[in-house]
C-alpha cells in the first residue's frame, strides 16, 4: 500500500477490536489522522481464541504483522471428525488447502491478536472508557458525540463497534435486530494434551446435533469449544458449565470427558451464538460500517474476525485511490456481497451442524464418513480465495 495519500483525512473509528485496529494500521499506512474510542476502560477480549484463516493472514501480512501473527500462533496442520463415541471419521492433511491459496491459517489466542494489533496501531491514538452516543451529518463531514461530552468533527467516522452496533441503525436507517442462531457455545484454552487430541491436528466430535472441538492455538495450548442447540434465554450460571456439559455431553468419548473435568470454568465464555440478515449498504454520508457492526454472523465458518480484516484492508485502498465518498461507494460495492455470501454460507453451515433439519445433519455426519478432504478442502479454498481484485 502506498504510504501517503494526495488528500490525509480526519477519521474516528468507534470500537478498537480486531475491526477498528486493523482499520486504525492500514488507514494510517495511508497517511490518514486516526483516533480511535472504544467504550471499555481496558481491551480484555472476548473468548480465548480465534481462527485466522488464510484470508485474513494474507491481510496481515499486508500490514506487516504476518511474521509476529506466525511466531505466536498454532501449528494447525491436519483435521479430523470423529463421531461421538470417538469412532474416527475421517482425519486428512491441510496442507493442500495451504498450497492451493498459497498461505496457512493461524489459530492464535485472542489477547495475543489484540496486541500486536494495538502495537502496530500505537496505544497513543487509541482512547478508552468513552462510548460513542451518536453521529450527525455535517456538509462535508460527520460530528461524533460521546458520553464525556466531548464532540468530534471529521471527515469520516468508521463505525467498527461489533455486533450490537449502535451506529448500525444510523447508516441502515432503521431498526435491525440480531437472530438467535439456535444453539449455545461454550469455548476456552486448555493445556495440550495427546490424551485430549492429537499434537498439530484440528480434532472434532460430532453427534446429536451439538459439536466439541480442539484446535491447537499456539503457546502449549488447545482452543476448545463445545456447540449444544438449546432454546434463547437458559441461565448462564458459570458454577454450573461442568454438570451442564457433563449432562450434555454424557456417554460421549473419552478424550471430551477429560476436556470436560479438567477445563478451568472461571476461563471459560458461554455464548448464546447470534447473527443477522445482511443490510443493504455499509454507507451512509460519511459513516461507515466494519467488522461486526456491518455483518455479523455465526461463526461457523470461523469467518467474522477474517472479513473484518479483509474489510479494514480494502477500506484504505479504496481511500488511497479515490475521493472519499468514490471510494465509500467502491468499498460498500467490493465488500457488501461479498460479506453477505459469506454470513449466508455461515447460517448454512450452522443449521447442518445444529439440526436444524435432522434429516440434513444426519446425511452431513454420513458424508464425514466418506471424506478424504477434498470437499472440506474446496470449501475453505473458496472463502479464501474470494475477496476479489482489492485483496489480489
Ligand atoms: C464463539 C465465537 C467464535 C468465533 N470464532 C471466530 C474464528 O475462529 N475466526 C474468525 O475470523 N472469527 C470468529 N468469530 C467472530 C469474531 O470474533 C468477530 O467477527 C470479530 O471479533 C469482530 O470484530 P469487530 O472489531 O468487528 O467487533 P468487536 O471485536 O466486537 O469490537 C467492537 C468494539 O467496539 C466497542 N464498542 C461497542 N460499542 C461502542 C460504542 N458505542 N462506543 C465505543 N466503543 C464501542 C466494543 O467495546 C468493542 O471493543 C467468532 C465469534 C464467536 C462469537
């Protein structure tokens, strides 16, 4: 990316996860003064790990992070699916997903993300502990206000603040709401062990409809989570996540029972998975939606945080070749069905995982049996290789 831009301009990007620091790196890349808010006195964030597939390590590798992101992150070389019993499934090397698309996927903890991404984004244009309350148009900018009291004029304000976005209804222009996507996750890390999967390999169990996996994440240690299709709303009560997966996950295979007796329940997050329709446009004036706050969806695909980066990226290179509201009218146009195919193929994946049709989930676990890799293989090869000439 070039490092200067004919016309620097003023941005304010609300929310500094993994959305608003990648977007804070390239923009300033590109010359541009960036300040970023996000409404939380300290950067602690949410889950314990997170797979980066390779399209979004190829974004960070564009911002100069790829070595740091490698150093840190899992050796994930070979997946497997066993049912839950532990009768193995299928088990095949990801080494032609890598060399098809020409880079490997890093499964990293989420703290260690956020800091690199904080370090190259530099601390000092990040402030904390103040919530963006609103945006108003102005001729040839936006005013940002925020629960100091302070105002802010800019140029643009990208709106990078998740999933419960309050800027998402300012740039749609109405009320949208979050679906509940049918099922809970539990997730956390946990020390490795060959007794609980084996060193290198994305191990998981699939069967009745809920889903355990082991990813390794770097460090010594296993990403886990557990997929229970429940009704919205059961307590979450953080004494009871072990007798509740225990009844969960009862009779199923050995390596999940240990999981379930020796995770630290104090570290782990339980989540009621959610995602959204996709909006028409990511634009409205000069507010702009990234990440989370543009489309959510369920993480099925291991896609939310990659399309975030994959956003960040092509927001500044549609800045660094256009006047700023062409290349607003450029990014929505490179990223709004891009991302829109990507949160439909989530939902997709997600009801064959869950049972939403029993029938359909029953005819998935069969295929698992027949899979050599190759079908699993082109899937992630395509959501890969799909961000178009802007992620060339
Ligand atoms: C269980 C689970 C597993 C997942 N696994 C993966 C995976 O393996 N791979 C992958 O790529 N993705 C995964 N995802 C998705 C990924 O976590 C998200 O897509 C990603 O974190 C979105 O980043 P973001 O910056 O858009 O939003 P966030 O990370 O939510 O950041 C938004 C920030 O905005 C701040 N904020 C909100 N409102 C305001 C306001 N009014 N004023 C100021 N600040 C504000 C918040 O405090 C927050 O820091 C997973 C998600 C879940 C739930």
């Amino acid at each position: 990316m070039s490092t200067s831009t004919p016309h620097p301009l003023d941005i304010v990007i609300i929310g500094a996860g993994i959305g608003g620091l990648s977007a804070g790196i390239a923009l300033q890349r590109s010359g541009h003064r960036v300040r970023l808010f996000d409404r939380v006195p300290q950067l602690t964030p949410a889950g314990a790990a997170i797979s980066i597939w390779p399209n979004g390590v190829n974004v960070l590798e564009k911002l100069g992070l790829g070595a740091a992101i490698k150093a840190v992150s899992g050796g994930m070389d070979a997946m497997s699916y066993s049912t839950l019993t532990g009768e193995l499934l299928t088990r095949f090397s990801l080494e032609p997903l890598y060399q098809a698309v020409e880079q490997r996927a890093c499964p990293i903890a989420r703290t260690a993300l956020q800091s690199i991404l904080l370090q190259a984004c530099g601390p000092e244009h990040v402030t904390l502990g103040v919530t963006c309350e609103g945006v108003e148009a102005l001729a040839d900018g936006v005013r940002v206000s925020f629960s100091d009291g302070q105002q802010i004029d800019a140029d643009l304000v990208v709106a990078a603040d998740g999933t419960h976005s309050r800027l998402r209804n300012y740039v749609v222009g109405r009320e949208v709401q979050r679906e509940y996507c049918g099922y809970v996750n539990w997730n956390g890390r946990i020390d490795a062990a060959d007794d609980l999967a084996p060193s290198g390999e994305w191990t998981q169990f699939v069967g009745e409809h809920k889903r355990v996996s082991l990813m390794p994440m770097g460090n010594g240690q296993l990403y886990f989570f557990f997929d229970v299709p429940l009704p919205a709303g059961t307590p979450n009560q953080r004494e009871a996540y072990r007798d509740e997966l225990g009844a969960h996950f009862s009779g199923w295979a050995a390596p999940v029972q240990r999981l379930i007796e020796r995770l630290d329940t104090a570290i782990v997050s339980r989540v009621e998975i959610h995602d959204m329709p996709p909006v028409p446009s990511f634009v409205k004036g000069r507010v702009v939606l990234l990440g989370d706050s543009a489309h959510p969806m369920a993480p099925d695909l291991g896609q939310g945080g990659c399309q975030a980066l994959e956003d960040a990226w092509v927001l500044a290179r549609c800045l660094a070749l256009h006047a700023p509201d062409a290349a607003l009218v450029e990014y929505n146009a490179a990223r709004a069905d891009r991302t829109a195919q990507i949160m439909l193929r989530a939902r997709e994946r997600c009801d064959v995982t869950h049972g939403r049709d029993a029938t359909k989930t029953q005819a998935w676990y069969e295929e698992l049996a027949q899979e050599t890799g190759e079908r699993v293989i082109a899937g992630l090869a395509k959501t890969a290789a799909g961000g178009g000439e802007w992620l060339a």
